[in-house]
C-alpha cells in the first residue's frame, strides 16, 4: 500500500533534503529507518520537492509504499521512535495507489521569518534571519503586491537551477506579518523554483529599508537575469510550511 | 582596570559553563579570545557561578582585570566579533577593583522552561523540557509557596555537590506563569545548589500531576536525603536569568 506522510524537520544540522554522497541528508535518515523496518529491503521516499541546506519544514509531505501492514498511527509511533530528534513525523495516512507527493501538489507554501533589532537573539539563530536595519512595514506590504499572480520569475531564482523548460510560475498569496520586532512572509504558489523564496523576500526588505522601488523591480521582472537582482537570503529563516493536495487522494 | 560582563549563551554545544580537560566550555571560548585580544598573555574570567552541560543563560556574569585602555563600548563589539554565535556579551561596565562576580552577587534568577503536549515542538528541543502528562496550574502554583523562604535544601541538591557547609539558602521568589502550553518557573534565591533549580521544579511537576502533596515535601525537607526526591530534570529548560548586585559596584 501507499501511505502519505507528513513531516516536520529543522534543517540546521543537515546538508539540505535530498540525497547526496557524503553529507547527512533527510531523505537519507528517513529511507535508513524505514530499511531497517523493512528489514534490509531498500525503500525508497517520494517527497513534494527538495529543501536546500539549512532550511526547515513545518509540513514537507512525502509517500513511499510498503508491503507492511500495520495501522497508521503505529507507523507514526515506530518512525518518531527511530528517527533522530530534529525530524518528526506528524501524520501517517493511507493514499491511492497512484498518488505521488511532487505531482499532485496543488500548491505549496513557505514562511521566511526575519527579526530586527540591535542585537541578534541568539536562541533564535538557526531559524530567523537577522536584520540590523529598519523595515518600514507598509512598503513591504506593497512590495508584496508586485510578485503576486503568473509571472516569469527567472531573474528570482537561482542561476544554477536546473528547472528545463518555463520559468513562469504563479503566487496566489505574498504577505508579511508582524509581530513585535518579528516579520513573518507568506508566499503560497504552485510552484517555486530554486532559491525563488529567499531571493523575493530580500528584495521585499530592501524594500522596506527604501532602497528598490516598483519600478526596478519591474525591471528585474523584465531583465530575465538574476544579476539584476540583490542577494539570496541566508536559508535560516525559511520554512516550507504546508503543501496542499486534493482531498480525494485518501483511500 | 576591572570590567563587568554580561553574557548570553545558547549551552546546547557545550559541556558547561567551567573549564574541563578535553571539553568545549563556555569560560575556555571566552578566555581564548581575550587571551588572543592580549597579546597571547593569559587572561582568567571569574564568573557569578558555574551553569551545568546544557544549561544555558541569558544575564551570565563575569568579570577580569585588563591593561587594555579602550572604551567599553569597543569591548562589547570586539568581543562580539570573536566569539562563537552562540555567545553573545550584551554589557561591558568599568567596576571598583574589589568587585568580584561571584562573592558580590545578592540574588540570582533562574528561569525553566516546560512546554506540554502530545508532540514536542523539535524546534525548541533545546530550550524547553517537554511534558506529555497534564499538568494542574493550580496545583503547581501551590506547590511553587512550599518551596519560599530559608531551608535546608540538602534532599533538593545532587548529592554528588561538593558545597561544603550549610546547604541552607533563601528562595525569595518561586512562581509559575503559564502562556498558552508553555510554562515558565521562575526562581529567585540568595543562593543555589547543585542542581537544585532542577530538582524543586521536577517535584512542582509532579505536584501538577497529582503525585506529591504538600506533606510529602515536607518529609523531603526532613530527611535532608537526596534519595527522597524525584530524578532531576534534564538541563534543556533551564536558563540563568540575571544575577543581581548592589547598584554601587560601578566604577
């Protein structure tokens, strides 16, 4: 059968999501102790996408198939007993045989939190980005506006992204929210190409510190080249928070 | 000229506050750098009073004695610049030449953080102790005033302490704040044994959980016996809040 699993992780300790020689990965923990339960038999996951190194997840979804067969909740107790400490497993169903966690995500959304102030905390310093610099609330709130809807968001991701075909991708909700000195963006869309979170949201600070305006980034839309734009924020504060099915996948 | 510290520390990569043979310790990072700061000359820190593996603070103080002449502002940030991310010195004052860390504090605060639920939050693993069972705010609010005032909290200290003399202190101050699932213990006191903060809170949880009562601690307190008490709590939770002095002390 094929189960559905829901996952939590904090990412500071690992080389990012996806397998690769040499590093400690998620996906890598994950397959090693469901192996182990599998006795042996290499059992491979199929995660929504892959998060970079350092960052987090609130609700990163992946689905394997097994040929055990006990009920859902003991799978959540006998992963979480064997995974390490920093991953976390927070729901366990059962789907139709052909649903896959990347292809039939509907949509996906991060949050990127960012704390001002003089001094860093440094409790928090794996999972916010610091900023030293004032953010002036109501212009990042209409910076939001200009990513929202379909655009070809080429210059915002990664030179060595290696998506073929289009960049044209649509965010259906970019916001931020504040907290005290805490500013917490929301994007949701249907996709998102690498690095895209961490490059929109520094140019939404910059934003609010009064340094880009509506019209350059128009530009940078217009460039189609990621020189144009600013730097990729650090990864600490990014979380891939939800990604969203439809609700007929459960068997 | 003799300068007053104030530090913060995440304790989670550390194996306490005190200097140890083949460990990383929070004294040996801050010596190293102002030792490196002197030229190579060594320098030692003598700080409120050591904090165990894990433990970490949020007003730890300690002071030394420097020929270095420049303004205190510039140590904050020299100092800043070198140490680890998980240290951080939050004020540099001059004080009287006889001022010293530990014989001349008054008061110190200690602060544990419990957080209660089915599923521990993983991305707080290392800052809160986690509590599966229900916990009765009232209860441990009654709990909090057996513990006020002068005791000899022999059976609330490692028996491995190497205090000697009275194990009499003062608690000026035992109180529990609740904030949605989270519950902070604050405790304030002339003085604290060897993990005594930890093992007081695990008996006041075991009072929110209906398994001592009042006359129980009472023949805790009796049998001056660390074996008539519960296990100590782990260190995650615990953080050294704010060591008090006199106002005087400035230079």
């Amino acid at each position: 059968m094929r189960l559905k699993c829901t996952i939590q992780y904090d990412g500071s300790n690992y080389a990012g999501y996806q397998i690769q020689p040499n590093a400690k990965t998620i996906q890598e923990e994950i397959e090693s102790v469901l192996t182990r339960m599998h006795k042996g038999k290499m059992i491979r996951i199929h995660s929504s996408g892959r998060t970079d190194r350092g960052v987090h997840a609130i609700g990163q979804v992946f689905h394997f198939d097994t040929d055990l067969s006990f009920p859902t909740a003991n799978w959540l107790k006998a992963l979480n007993a064997q995974l390490p400490d920093d991953i976390q497993v927070i729901e366990v169903i059962e789907v139709e045989a052909d649903f896959h966690a990347r292809i039939d995500a509907k949509m996906k959304e991060y949050r990127y939190f960012v704390e001002q102030g003089d001094v860093p905390n440094i409790f928090k310093r794996h999972l916010v980005h610091f900023e030293r610099d004032l953010l002036d609330m109501k212009k990042m709130e209409e910076a939001c506006q200009w990513f929202m809807g379909t655009h070809d968001f080429t210059s915002f991701s990664s030179a060595r992204s290696t998506v073929k075909g289009t960049k044209v991708r649509t965010l259906f909700d970019v916001r931020v929210e504040r907290q005290a000195n805490q500013f917490v963006f929301v994007l949701k869309g249907d996709g998102f190409l690498y690095n895209m979170v961490r490059i929109i949201v520094g140019v939404i600070l910059d934003a609010g510190k009064g340094k880009v305006n509506e019209a350059d980034v128009k530009e940078m839309f217009a460039a189609k080249n990621r020189e144009f734009v600013g730097a990729t924020l650090p990864p600490e504060g990014l979380f891939l928070w939800e990604v969203f099915y439809d609700e007929n996948i459960k068997k």
